[in-house]
C-alpha cells in the first residue's frame, strides 16, 4: 500500500498539469479578436451618404470609410496574393447583399455584402487573414462587411493603394486577425438561406 499510494500521487498531479495545459491552449486559441467573426467594428453614420469614400490599404491589410477627415469604420481586411487586387481610383458598381459565387469551383459559396468595383472584383464576406489570401478580391469580417454595405451606395469612390495615412493612425490600433485555423462552416448551412439571415441578424456562423 505504501508503494501504491506515491504512484497514485504521481498519476493525479500528471493529470491535473495535462489539464491546465489544455485549458491554457484552448484560452489562448481563442482569445477576443483572433477571428473575423469576433470582430465587431464601431460604426459611425455619414452626415451625407454622397461624401463617404472607401480607402483600402493592401500594404497594411486595413480598410476605411471615410467621410471628409473623418474615419466612419476602420477595418482588417484580406487583399489578393501577388498584387492581384491591384491599385487605383475606382467606384462601386454593383451592390449585393446575398451574393453566391457563380462560377466553379465552390459555385454557390456565399460571398456576403458583395460591392463590386470591376467585374469579378468585390469586397465581401470572406476568411480574413493578416497576410495577402484571395485572388484578387477584398475580404471582410461578417461585421464589417454588413456595416460597411449599409453606408455605401452605387458610384461610392473606392481608392485602393500600398497605403494610407489612416495606417499610422487608427489603422495601428486594430487587432490581427486570422481566419485561416477555423474550418469551412458545413456546406449544406453555407448553400442555405438561414446563412444570409445569421449575417443580417449580426449572428455569428455556424461551424
């Protein structure tokens, strides 16, 4: 008995640190703000519509609305890999709120608070990742995808350059995000409607 119960002993406290160590990977896996559905960004409302403009920023990996000097939202957000996204002064062409891709593979894929500046090229619902991650098109957290939608409109001026003065200022503060751990919600609730309406109720997605 007296051999057993120093095993014993061993075994618990063995047990007990395998626990903490779990415990400690799942909270530091987790934290606040690693992931875009975490991410919810204040939002202030244009004195006039006409004047707001985005500004994206694919040297930092931020987007802005803004509206004169003002910043109205501030943003990560996910730019296209080998400069695909490209640069210039744009306007928004074509707005959806409920967007599905149409072309393989993935056709059907929900791309959520589709803003299309060119054709084939729009801001919207996507994995956000602090590092160049689509083929060409801007992605957004659900929250600001949906946000930035409600105070743009047709003919809104889109300004997408390697930086803004925004970067140094507001931009510094926001958090890195990386969706790219998390897995694909299932694919029969990404190809239904009650995944737009989570997106329009503000609810996180189901994965």
């Amino acid at each position: 008995m007296k051999t057993v119960l120093p095993i014993l002993s061993r075994l618990l406290k063995a047990t007990a640190c395998a626990g903490l160590t779990v415990a400690l990977c799942q909270c530091q896996t987790m934290k606040p703000g690693n992931y875009g559905h975490n991410f919810d960004p204040p939002l202030t409302q244009p004195s006039n519509p006409a004047n707001v403009k985005i500004k994206v920023s694919t040297g930092a990996g931020r987007i802005y609305a803004v509206e004169g000097d003002k910043v109205l939202l501030a943003s990560p957000c996910g730019v296209g890999v080998n400069g695909s996204t490209g640069q210039g002064s744009y306007h928004i062409g074509y707005k959806e709120a409920k967007k599905r891709r149409q072309s393989e593979p993935d056709r059907g894929y929900p791309m959520a608070y589709w803003q299309e500046w060119k054709p084939a090229y729009g801001m919207h619902w996507g994995f956000v990742k602090p590092y160049p991650c689509s083929h060409g098109c801007i992605r957004l957290p659900m929250n600001t995808a949906r946000k930035l939608f409600s105070i743009t409109r047709v003919g809104t001026p889109l300004i997408i350059s390697p930086s803004h003065p925004e970067d140094a200022t507001i931009g510094k503060s926001l958090p890195r995000i990386d969706d790219g751990p998390l897995p694909n919600p299932n694919r029969a609730y990404l190809m239904s409607d009650e995944f737009f309406q989570d997106a329009a109720a503000g609810r996180k997605l189901r994965f």
